[in-house]
C-alpha cells in the first residue's frame, strides 16, 4: 500500500508538473491513444520477451554449471523461475525482487544460496558490461550518422569504457573483496557477523569457480543478446504506440530511443518505494525525452502507456511462470511421498 501511494504520488506530481504548463491532454486522448495502438507489434514484444527470458535462464543454467554444482535444473524448471523473476524484479523497489530467484532455486531444487547469489551477482555485472558494449556502439552509429559535437562523443565514450572498467574490475576483484570483508566480521568477535563474513566467502568462491570454467566469453555473448533482444522489444512496443499517436516520436532515430529508455530504467531501479516502478520510470523518461524537445504532456501520456503495456505482458507472463512453478514443485513432492 506504501509503494501503490508512492506511485501514485510520483505520478500525480508530474500530471500537476505538466497541466500547469497548460500542455495537459484530456481524458479522451488516454483512451484515443489505446484504440490507435499497432497491435501486431505488440505480440512481436510478447514473443521477443518469451525469447529473452529463455536466453536469460540458459545464462543462469550456465552459471550455476560453471559452479560445479552436481544437480542443476533443467531449462524448463529454469525458466519459469526466470518468468517469475522478471515480475518480481518489476514490482518490488530497487531489484529487491531479484531474491525470488534464490528463493526459488533454494527451496525447490536445493541450489545453495552462495550459488544462487554468485550467478546473480556475475549475471548484473555482466548486464552491464553489455549495456555498456551497446552504448558505445550507439554512440558510434550516433557519430555515424548524425551531426553530434565531438565533444559529447567523446564524453559519451569515455562514460561508457569507464562502466566497462569498472564492471570488469567488480568480477575479477570479487574474490580478495570477499576475503577481506570477511576477516573485518571476525575482528567484531560477533558470532552472527562471523558467520556472515564466511557466508561472503562461500559466495567469492562460488564466483572464482566460475571464473576458472571460462564461461565469462559465453556468458557475455549472452548478456550481448539479452540487451539487443531486450531493447529491440521495447522499441517494437514504442512503434506500436507511436506510430499512429505519436509519428514525430516515431521518427526518431533508434540510437536517440534506446538512451531514453536506458534512463527510464535507471530511475525506476532507484531505491524509492514504488510500486512496479510506476512514477519513477515515467519520470526518467520524461528527463530524457524532454532533452529532445518534445511537450512534457505527450512524454508523460506515451510513457505511461508503454510501461503499462509493458508490465500487463510481464506480469501475465510472470503469473503463467510463478503458476507453473508452483504446480511443477508440487508435483515433485508428490512423487517424492509417494516414493
């Protein structure tokens, strides 16, 4: 009820924002807007977001292999985990919700929570890494095929290889990072805290494990796709809305879109009590958009009703993936008693 005000809040303050700029459209252009969508992109947003999902859990199966775990889930068991996670991530603030996927691993298939936080941890640092990778490319397609000032490439550039370093760097330092907190718990001499700092340690381990199977090249290529499947979804749900309602929106080049969305992402992972990101996000793109010259008015409606199209597909999909989990441990644990 928290986040729900909260949004709701967010969202009141940014229509005051742009009604007293005398810009704000009625009620009918709400409803308008929903009637011109392209429906047809729409279901090409639904099917690219099945295949991103399916990519993502081959990226944990192959994480929690590289650990050297005996017993890993199967790609089934691994996606509807994954389709759950996509939901739970949304809904609760500040990537909270990522705890579902240890949860869900722990308590159905016994995954050790140390595993389970190591793939979380390579599988963020990696998401950057390729968000970063993707950057630099549209920076360089920007430079390409536009006019832009060699100064804001250059700073774009230098930006995005300092992301790259520093992802890099929070990989390969992981382990001395882990050691070191570690013994800082003991020095407390508190038992809880010791017990926690050889938690961290289990979770460095499992990190070194996988950077000894060399998969960090596979499981790159594969954040690679996530991202270029992820935007390529979200621009096909941005056509879908623009086309007819918006087409100075829909003019747009791809390498000026995908940014905008990159900042309505930023700000709906920022730690703020949110209900599945509504206000945050819109706002983050209202900041980015706005750079571009358009009316306050036309980015907060489009916004709005791209995340609220967004979130019905991931939360139906997600209740599909949360529904599926629950029948498929169920079952195992009918067999297991009638064994």
């Amino acid at each position: 009820m928290l986040s729900i005000t909260f949004s709701f809040l967010i969202l009141f303050s940014l229509w005051l924002l742009v009604s007293s700029a005398g810009t704000m459209k009625d009620s009918a252009s709400f409803t308008e807007t929903f009637r011109n969508i392209t429906w047809g992109l729409v279901i090409l947003y639904i099917i690219i977001s099945i295949l991103g999902t399916w990519i993502r859990a081959l990226r944990y199966r192959t994480l929690l292999k590289a650990d050297g775990l005996v017993r890993v889930p199967g790609i089934g068991f691994m996606f509807l985990v994954t389709l759950s996670r996509n939901m739970f991530v949304d809904m609760v603030p500040a990537r909270m919700g990522e705890a579902s996927y240890v949860i869900m691993l722990n308590s159905a298939y016994s995954v050790p929570v140390a595993a389970c936080l190591s793939t979380l941890f390579i599988s963020v640092v990696l998401d950057i890494l390729a968000l970063a990778i993707l950057l630099i490319f549209l920076v360089l397609l920007s430079l390409i095929a536009s006019s832009e000032s060699g100064i804001t490439v250059y700073n774009a550039l230098v930006a995005t290889s300092l992301i790259v370093v520093a992802a890099g760097f929070m990989v390969f330092a992981a382990v001395p990072l882990s050691k070191w907190f570690s013994r800082m718990m003991n020095a407390t001499g508190l038992r809880i805290l010791k017990r926690f700092g050889q938690f961290i340690i289990d979770v460095g381990a499992s990190i070194r494990r996988v950077q000894m199977r060399e998969l960090l090249s596979l499981t790159l290529s594969q954040s690679l796709a996530l991202r270029v499947i992820k935007y390529g979804g979200l621009y096909s749900l941005y056509l879908a809305v623009t086309t007819v309602n918006f087409p100075e929106f829909a003019a747009l080049p791809l390498w000026k879109v995908i940014p905008a969305f990159v900042s309505a992402e930023a700000a709906a992972s920022l730690p703020l009590p949110t209900f599945m990101s509504f206000g945050s996000y819109e706002g983050g793109g209202m900041l980015a958009f706005s750079v571009l010259g358009f009316a306050a008015a036309e980015i907060l409606l489009l916004m709005f009703v791209i995340h609220l199209l967004s979130q019905v597909v991931d939360y139906t999909l997600g209740g599909i993936g949360l529904l599926g989990f629950f029948l498929t441990t169920n079952k195992k644990e009918a067999e297991v008693t009638n064994e």
